[in-house]
C-alpha cells in the first residue's frame, strides 16, 4: 500500500486529493497546524465523507525540526505540498508571513524530504499567478515568469527551490503550475465563491448586492478534481518535471459572474457594484495557459467546464444559505 502525505490537507485540494488517494488504496497523511479552530478545520474533508479516513500529523511549514521527524515517522512515498498562505489579498498585507510560510516553508519541506525520505516523490504546488505581467499572450512552461503580488513572488522562489533540489539531489520533484481552479469547496474569500455564495444570498433574499473590484480581469478557470488529478499523475512519471495544468481557455470574471447569476435567473448587471478598494495594488489583467507538455505526456485533459463547475458552486452554496437559514 502506497503512503503519501499531504501538507495543507484541509484545504480544497488538499481534500479532494485525499478523496482521489483513498480512492486508489493510499494511506493518507494529512498535516495540520495547530490551530484553536480546530473543531470546523477539517470541514472540507467532512463535506467529503473522508474525515475519519485520513491519518493526522502535527506540523507547520515553519518548523523544520518537526517536519523531520514528521518525515521521519510516516516515510511517505509521495509528498504533496500544498500548503500555503494563499489568498492573493492578504499577500499584501502579510508580505512577510506569506514569505515564510508559502517560499521558505517549501524549502524547509524540501529538506525535509532530502534528509529523511529522498527517494519518496515530491510535488509542488506551483501557480499561474507566477506569470503575473504576461511576456506572452498564452504560458506554458518556458514563458518568463514576471510575479506582481508578495504571494507570486514567494510561490516563484518555491517553484525554483523545487527545481534546484531536483538538479542538485536528485530528488524526483516536480511542479504543477495550476492556473485558478475551484469548486464548491473553494474559500470564501475567493472571487469564485464570493460570488456564487452572493448569487445564493441574493436569490434568496438576504442581499442586494454583489460588490466586486476589477471583473474585466480575465482567468484560465478549471475544476479543483481535474487539478488534483494531474497532481497524481505527475507522481506516476518516471522522470520528474514541471507542467501547465489549465483548461486553455479564458474568461472574465465579468462573464463568470452572469453564468452564475442567469443559472438562478437574475440579471448580472442589476447587483454587481464596483467597489475601487478591492483592485489589486498591481493587478494581473489576463491569464491562459497551455497545458500540451501535460496531455501529451500523460494524457491529462480537463473533464468538468467552467459552466458546469460554476452551476455546482451556485447550487451547494443555495443548500448552503438555505441550511444557515433555518
């Protein structure tokens, strides 16, 4: 039986991994933080029926002592980092704990893994928000990376750390440089779920509005399942390397929100108000990837379209309010 552990294990792709890994017969370890809200940490995991199939370690990214014998103790064949302090936003605000937790924190797993596991394979949670100003119109792997957020330019320094281990130890480390992807469990703070949580409370009655920042920017969005699953299979390759995971096609955030408000049959344009706070100290207008290296190596293609992923997210966010509601 295959053992791989998860770091950020709570969250939605932490959890949807967890769900695809005990699907294949993996033990899974997942690694929490101590937290005192440890009571509602796991929800994701419950929402998924899995909580109780998931074996749990304490540990913190910043905690090199720890992750050691972490690693020590549960000799994982597969290492999933994708822990992180991920919200865009507060980048800003927290330049220096984002650092930390989501630059040095890899670095610190990394080692980890060389010390104690070095042959267990290795994968990185990358993002396309790397490409932050586009040098080119569409980004694969060999597109230059130009970062334009604190939290961009600590996942670059992750993303190279892991390509610096790879080289220099030989670990079998790879990257999958995820453009956005959601689902119904998908933070609140997200611009995805903030709005289809706001379509539910607005078709429900409980609001009026929709206050957004700049809906002319434009993502590559795809589904957190199909993320997930090239995560594993990046695992399964016999030679480690860095991929494109997105679904090539691009949408304004515009656009994604009259998807969700016409699937409840409610106007857009009647509830969205733009609010100047909420722009990006340095925004990134325009993402859309190309993942050809990831299907041609391993035959990965996006299964759920954004119509379908955005009609999900409005309708469990409807069971949702309405459960609150009672």
């Amino acid at each position: 039986m295959k053992r791989a552990l998860i770091t950020g294990v709570t969250g939605q792709d932490g959890a949807y991994l967890s769900e695809l890994l005990l699907g294949k017969g993996y033990e899974v370890y997942g690694m929490l933080r101590r937290s005192s809200s440890a009571d509602v940490v796991d929800s994701r995991l419950r929402w998924l029926g899995i909580e109780k199939d998931i074996r749990y370690v304490d540990g913190n990214l910043t905690d090199l002592s720890g992750l050691i014998r972490t690693f020590k103790e549960v000799k994982p064949d597969e290492v999933y980092n994708l822990a992180a302090q991920s919200f865009v936003k507060s980048s800003w605000q927290q330049p220096l704990l984002t650092g930390t937790v989501t630059g040095l924190g890899t670095a610190n797993v990394l080692e980890a893994v060389r010390l104690e596991c070095p042959t267990a394979r290795f994968y990185q949670a990358s993002s396309s928000e790397m490409y932050g100003l586009i040098q080119e119109p569409v980004q694969t792997e060999t597109t230059p990376f130009y970062p334009r957020s604190p939290y961009a330019a600590a996942k670059l320094y992750a993303h190279w750390m892991t390509v610096n281990y790879r080289e220099s130890f030989d670990l079998h480390a790879s990257s999958g440089i995820l453009f956005n992807h959601e689902s119904p469990l998908r933070g609140i703070e997200f611009v995805t779920r903030k709005v289809t949580d706001g379509v539910a409370r607005i078709k429900l009655g409980l609001e009026k509005e929709l206050r957004l920042g700049n809906i002319d920017a434009k993502r590559d969005w795809g589904h957190s399942k199909d993320y997930v699953r090239a995560m594993w299979l990046m695992l399964q390759q016999d030679v480690p390397d860095d991929y494109v995971i997105a679904t090539g096609r691009t949408t304004t955030v515009r656009d994604m929100c009259r998807i969700a408000f016409d699937h409840v049959g409610l106007k857009a344009d009647d509830h969205i108000v733009i609010c100047p706070d909420l722009f990006r100290p340095a925004e990134v207008d325009v993402l859309l990837g190309d993942s050809t290296k990831a299907r041609e190596k391993f035959g990965w293609v996006p299964e759920i379209g954004l119509e379908e992923m955005i009609r999900e997210m409005v309708d469990v966010d409807l069971q949702r309010v309405r459960r609150n509601m009672k």
